[in-house]
C-alpha cells in the first residue's frame, strides 16, 4: 500500500471464524452485550449487527467513556436508546461503578427466557449472556471487571481474545466472552479508518501516514481544533507543520511524517488531544 493513499484492507481468519461460531452459541444465551467505543458510538458498531444477532435482547454499552465529553456522550446516549430500542449503560476504562448497572440489566433483559424455560418444567439457571463487539473496544476490560478478576485475556492491540470462554459473574449471570468481530469486507473506508483510530484494525492493515492525515482533516475543521492546535502549537494540523515544530527532521531538512503520524494517532488513543467523539450525532 503506498504511503499517501489511504486504503485499510484486512481478512483475518480468526476474526472470520469467530463470527461463525458467535452465530453457533446464540441459542446458548438469553441476551447479548454489544460494547462499543465511546469515541466513536457508530462506527464501532457491526453494521449488521441485528441481522447476525436476530431477536435476542441486546445491552449496549459505551466503553471508554473517560476518553470523550461527558454532555456529548450523554446526547448519545439518548439517540441510541430511541434508535435501537436497546438499554444504553456508559463504562469507563477506570472505575466500576457501573458494574452493577450492567449485571441487573443483563439479568432483566433476560428474565422472559428464563421464565419461558421454567414454564416448561426445568428449574431456574442464571442468564447467560453473550459479550460482543469490535476488537479493542474494550469487552474483556469490562468482563476482568465484573468479575473482579483477569481470567480473560486482554490487552492493547486488536484481536487478543481468541477462544471464546464463559465466565460465571455471580449465581445469577453468566458471560460467554467472544473474540472481537469485524466486517471481512471494507465497502466503508470512512468507518475502516475510524476503527484503525482507536486501534481496533490491526497495524499491518494501513501506514500511519495517511491515517493520522485524515485525523487532522478531521479535527481541524471541527470543534476541537483550536484545543489540538494549541497542544501541538501550530495553526496549521497538518503532518509537516507538526514536525517542522517539533523539529522531527529526517535527511534533506524533509519533516518526519511518519514518526509525526505516529505520535499523533499515539496522541489521540491516550486522550491527549481532548475529550472527542469523532462520529456525529445523526439529526
């Protein structure tokens, strides 16, 4: 891929795989928990996410809260309820306070099945619920939360959880954690990009260059600007005038752009830029 053209294109098998078997367990759980980015409350989302899950009750929650402005999100917070006609919990990175939230209303949204299934004669069981979500946004972060624990692999780069593993909460609710899923197809490239912001394609699907140009294009004409130019201490967001400031120059007097891009993105993932949300609040 060359280094001014922006195009993010990945297949990874795991990923394939694992929406394959998420639509095996379904009959398994009473309710799904999708987790989304807060950063970005509709791109983080799998565009067909109702057609994959079908008619199971669904929690969403907006993770990384502590990331973006809190009176923004909580505008989001409203469309999602109105739009999907789901429960809408916000998580942090830090913090679990909201932990509870989540465990009473997973169990609520799973108390019909469970009633269905005493009715026929068995004996109650704890709701079963299913975690899904894009890589990265941070599912096996909230379930080491719930239960207070690390027995789910996590960390930082796209793609960690491989294996899907059920995790008891407490007697009344059960997790079965997933591997992240991703469209195998990139027809949006806006939302690939988006993704590629917060880490949730891995590296080795885009340069950072163009990337980190399109955030700029972005935050320049929004409302953060003024904040991302003040951090960087330029008026002009673009890759050579961050370098040149910084004084990141390679052989020739050219300005580094891709050790600029690369902080930039590093920058934006950290929360260093500001309290953004980078999808905008349909109208």
């Amino acid at each position: 891929m060359k280094k001014d053209k922006l195009h993010i294109h990945w297949y990874p098998g795991h990923i394939a795989k694992a929406e394959r078997q998420l639509k095996e367990k379904l009959n398994l759980v009473d309710v799904i928990i999708e987790v989304r980015d807060s950063r970005i409350p509709l791109s983080s989302s799998y565009s067909n996410i109702e057609k994959l899950l079908g008619d199971k009750p669904r929690l969403l929650l907006l993770n990384k809260a502590d990331l973006v402005d809190k009176a923004e999100l909580s505008n989001w917070c409203e469309y999602l309820k109105t739009s999907t006609n789901c429960p809408v919990i916000v998580t942090e990175a830090k913090g679990n306070n909201e932990l509870s939230a989540v465990v009473k209303t997973a169990v609520e949204l799973s108390e019909p099945k469970i009633q269905a299934l005493m009715a026929k004669g068995l004996l109650r069981r704890p709701a079963r619920a299913m975690v899904v979500g894009m890589p990265n946004v941070g599912k096996s972060s909230v379930i080491n939360k719930l239960t207070k624990s690390s027995k789910t692999k996590i960390g930082a780069k796209a793609g960690v959880t491989r294996q899907q593993q059920w995790v008891r909460i407490n007697p009344k609710l059960e997790l079965l954690d997933t591997p992240g899923i991703i469209p195998t197809r990139q027809d949006d490239q806006l939302q690939a990009t988006k993704l590629a912001f917060v880490s949730s394609v891995s590296e080795n699907a885009y340069s950072p260059e163009p990337v980190a140009k399109v955030l700029l294009e972005m935050l320049s004409g929004g409302k953060y600007a003024e904040f991302v130019k003040d951090y960087y201490k330029t008026e002009e967001l673009t890759l050579e005038s961050i370098a040149t400031n910084r004084n990141w120059i390679i052989k020739g007097e050219n300005p580094d752009t891709e050790r600029t891009a690369i902080y930039i993105l590093k920058d934006f993932r950290e929360g260093r830029l500001g309290k953004i949300i980078l999808d905008e609040l349909p109208v």
